[in-house]
C-alpha cells in the first residue's frame, strides 16, 4: 500500500509539472521552446496507467490529466478574476474539462487501438479540439498551442501557410517524438546509440521549422503603399469614469487633445480605442449625437482624414421585421439590439458601422440564446451594455474614398481568431486595425498576452496591423510580426507612423485551417472505429456477437 501511494504522489507531481510546463512556455513568459516537452510528464502518467490496468482505468487518467489542464489554465488565465471571480472560475473549470476530455479519449483509443494508432490519434484529436474551440458556442481559443510562439514570432514566419493551428500540430508531434526517446531511455533501458535515428527524425521537426521561419523572417521585405496612422491611448479608467465617472463629453475631448498632437494634413487614419466613445448612441439617429458632431468638426481642419474609433450602439426594429435572438424588449410592442461596435469615418463624412461578431462569453452573449436567455440577467457587467450583444455574419471591410486602403476592423477579442480575421483579408482588406479596451485586467499577463496574439495575424495574413487600446498596449505591427512604438500601461499617449498596405493573399487566407478540418475529418474516423470496436468487445463478451 505504501509503494502504491509513492507511486501516487508522483503522478499528482508529473501532472502538475506538465502545466506548469505549459505556463512557463507561455506568453509573456517567452519561454516558447519548453512547449516541445510540455506533454511529457503527463504522457509518463498515460504510459504508467496504460501499463497497471489492474489499479487504474480512464477516471483515474481523466482525473490526472485535470489537474495538468487545470494547472495552465489557473497560471495562465487567473487574470480573469479581475473582471469576475465566478466567471474565471467557471472558465477554468470548463476548459480544464474539455482538454482532460480530449486527453482521456487519447488515453482510450491508445488502449483498444495499440500505442502507435493511439499517438497518432492524439495529433489529430488535439488539434480537432482546439478548432472546434474556436467555432463552438463556448469558444475560448486563448489557449490554443499555436498561440504559445506569439512571443517569438522568429519560429513561426510559415504561420502564412498554415496558421495558427500549423503550430498546434507542430507541438504535439515533437512532444511525442520526444516522449518516446525519453521512454526509450527512461523505462525500457535502451542506448543512446540504439535510439539515434529517432533522436535525428525529432531533431529535424523541431530544428527544420525553425530554420525555414529564420530564413522567412530575415529576407522577408514588407510590401505595400504607405498609410500614415496616428493611433490615441487616452487611458480613462474602465471601472470608475469610462461607463459614468468622466462625462462623455470629456472622454471624447481628452481624445482629440491627445490626436492633435500627432495628426497633420498628410495624416491617414486616426485610430482610436473601443468604445472610445460610450454614451449609447441609437443607429439610425447617428448624425444627430453631439459627440458625432464634435468629431466631424473637428476632422474638418484635415480634409484627408479618415478615422476609425468604437462606439456602443443600438439598432431599433420596426415592426414585423425579423428578430434575432439577441433581441431586447423595449416595450411591448418593440425591440432592439445593442452592440460594440467599430465606426468609420470617411474623408468625406460618411459613416459605416461594423458590429463585434466574436462576443466575450458572459460578458457580451449568453451562449446557446435559444435556451439560455432566460438566464442574460446574470451577465458580468463590465460597464456599458451587458447581456447577448447583437452581431453580424460577414465581415465589412471599410474602405478610403479612393480605394487605396481596406480596412480591417477587429474589435479587441475577435484579434485571437486567426481564420476570422483572415477573412476580412478575403474580403480586400490591405490594413488591420484592432481597437480594444484592456484595462479590464489591470497590469497582469492578459493585456501582454492579448497584443502577443495580434502578432500572429500580421504573419498569417501579411498585413500591418495598428492596434489602439484604451491602456496599454498600443503599438503598430510590422508585416514581420514586430512590435513597433508599444505603448505604456496606464499612461495616456499617441503614436504615429507610416505602415504598408499590402494587397497579396497568403496560402493561408486561400486556404484557411485545412490542417484542423483535416485532422477534423480524421479524428471522427478514428472515433467511429473505436466505438464499433468498444462495441463489438461488448457484445462479444455478452455472447451476443454473430459472426
């Protein structure tokens, strides 16, 4: 009994050492590389259970495996507890969940399949899940293991023709390759001579990579016409004046105090953060709003400009006409949508609005609307508008009068999904601009981690991103993936720069996450044998099985 609660204590310290692992690999940490060795302590707990049937079975891996996921996920995220404590925790507690799933269906079809099927398995199971995470109702993506080299950009430069999920892939295989070297050593004894060609086969899928990305990112040459951008940080704090504490006048005038002393007649665009300007402004009464009327006076003195800023917004619907299901009563006879939405103004005055489509769960949309709305009441309230937002379906993209520059617009969250942002560049965008507000997690890893991420866009699409935050960061990226002029936490500021609005379309935005539908497609196969397999053993053993 006391060998098998040894035996016990370093399962609970392998597992927990996996996520600390993954957190240290983490942005901002920076310490990218140690993701090629992260599954591996949990792999000895796979391989331990796999080989003592007789003590443990798939709980015990499941429970195992939890604590790994739940490990990263607290070290990681534990930032979210700023904006609610009950809404972090349910966050930690689910995506913990659905990874321990994904890994415990491994340790499952390794068991009926045979160890190489199962490892194989695991590749495509892993990556299927973190796609699937990206498109489902409870999308969380922040975890995705691509995401883990948005701090050295160096390493990831063929992200253009794969994207984000390229990388996911890349960090599971070599934690395999490298797991069974290790076992090979460890447990079954074996030289290092006799294992030297599956140390060269692991050698080369970290090294060869890395020297392709290196060689990318040094000749490289960014392409495009040149936009000069003027991006505004005013700072206001986002729990004591931005939803009521400052007058939206006030908001708006520091603003324009701060752009004035960047912009001049050859200025581009001005970019400023979301909901920048809070007071809720009814859609189809735009032009009527004082703060609109500031903003239109003021761009007089520069004929040239066209800006970019958030807004919150509301969209009234008249009667008889279709209501989605972020719908809100306004009386009895009326409804409206709220939304967080992106403004653009043109050279000439013209207004056209984009509407945040990827919502922050809890926050902005109560997921599965049709039977969860009841319960939009409890939404987080981040100040403004709480409850299911409204969104939109395609992306706009806005454009210049002259039609030399597209812009993307991504509002603060939607910046982490790779094949959404793709697909303004699918619709022309030349320029991404993401405007956020990411004082909501005070100075913690979350607002780094959230800018790390924009990085990667820049390289899958090769396009130059301006990004304005309410705080820190603002920064332009490089169509590279560098961060230029970042920004201060917590200090008003105004950058500006030329950038360049590059018009070729990368393999990757053709494509899209062909290697996650892929291994999407695979990983059903591989589930639909395993349960005909699960169940012929049954019934065989029920003496139900006909031959």
């Amino acid at each position: 009994m006391a060998n098998f609660k040894m035996k016990k204590i370093y399962l609970i310290l392998l597992s927990i050492l996996s996520g600390i692992l993954f957190w240290l690999a983490w942005p901002v940490n920076g310490l990218a590389p140690l993701l090629f060795v992260s599954f591996i302590p949990l792999l000895f707990v796979e391989h331990f259970i796999s080989e003592n049937k007789e003590k443990y079975n798939w709980w015990n891996m499941f429970s195992y495996s939890y604590l790994t996921f739940l490990t990263w996920n607290l070290l990681t995220t534990w930032w979210i507890c700023y904006a609610s404590f009950a809404g972090a925790a349910l966050a930690f507690i689910f995506n913990s969940l659905f990874m321990a799933v994904v890994f415990t269906v491994f340790h499952v079809t390794k068991k009926r399949l045979g160890n190489i099927q199962g490892y194989i398995a695991f590749v495509f199971y892993w990556v299927a899940f973190e796609y699937l995470h990206t498109e489902w109702e409870l999308s969380w993506p922040w975890l995705t293991l691509g995401n883990g080299f948005a701090s050295n950009v160096n390493l990831v430069q063929w992200y253009e023709f794969t994207g984000v999920f390229g990388g996911s892939l890349w960090v599971v295989v070599t934690n395999i390759l490298f797991f069974i070297i290790l076992k090979k050593i460890i447990i079954d004894k074996k030289k290092i001579k006799e294992i030297t060609v599956r140390f060269l086969i692991a050698a080369v899928v970290v090294i060869a990579p890395v020297t392709i990305s290196n060689i990318i990112y040094n000749n490289y040459t960014e392409k495009g016409n040149i936009a000069s951008v003027v991006i505004v940080q005013p700072n206001i704090d986002p729990y004591n004046e931005k939803f009521g504490g400052m007058a939206y006048d006030e908001q708006l005038k520091k603003l324009l105090s701060l752009a004035k002393t960047k912009i001049d007649t050859n200025t581009d665009f001005l970019v400023a953060p979301e909901t920048a300007i809070a007071e809720g402004i009814w859609e189809n009464e735009i032009d009527n709003y004082e703060s609109i009327i500031t903003l239109k006076s003021f761009f007089k003195q520069y004929p040239g400009l066209n800006t970019l800023i958030g807004i919150s917004s509301y969209k009234h619907y008249v009667r008889g006409e279709k209501l989605p299901n972020t719908a809100r009563k306004m009386n009895e006879e009326e409804y409206y949508d709220a939304y967080n939405t992106a403004m653009f103004i043109d050279n000439k005055e013209n207004i056209r609005l984009y509407h945040k489509s990827k919502l922050v769960i809890g926050v902005e949309k109560i997921p599965f609307p049709a039977l969860f709305k009841p319960f939009e009441k409890f939404a987080i309230n981040l100040g403004g508008t709480t409850g299911s937002l409204g969104l939109q379906k395609e992306r706009t993209v806005f454009k210049t009068d002259d039609g030399n520059f597209r812009i993307a617009p991504a509002i603060c969250y939607e910046s982490i999904y790779g094949n959404f942002i793709s697909k303004y560049v699918a619709n022309g965008a030349n320029l991404i601009f993401i405007i956020t507000n990411d004082g909501w997690w005070k100075d913690t890893p979350g607002y780094r981690q959230h800018c790390a991420y924009a990085r990667l866009r820049t390289i899958e699409c090769r396009r130059s991103i301006a990004r304005a935050a309410n705080t820190g960061i603002s920064c332009f990226i490089n169509q590279k993936g560098d961060v230029q002029q970042p920004t201060k936490w917590w200090t008003p500021a105004v950058i500006k720069q030329n950038i360049l609005a590059n018009n070729e379309i990368t393999f990757y935005v053709k494509h899209g996450d062909y290697i996650a539908k892929f291994s999407s497609v695979v990983s059903c196969l591989i589930l639909l044998l395993l349960i005909f397999i699960i169940v012929r053993i049954k019934l065989f053993k029920k003496g139900n099985f006909i031959n």
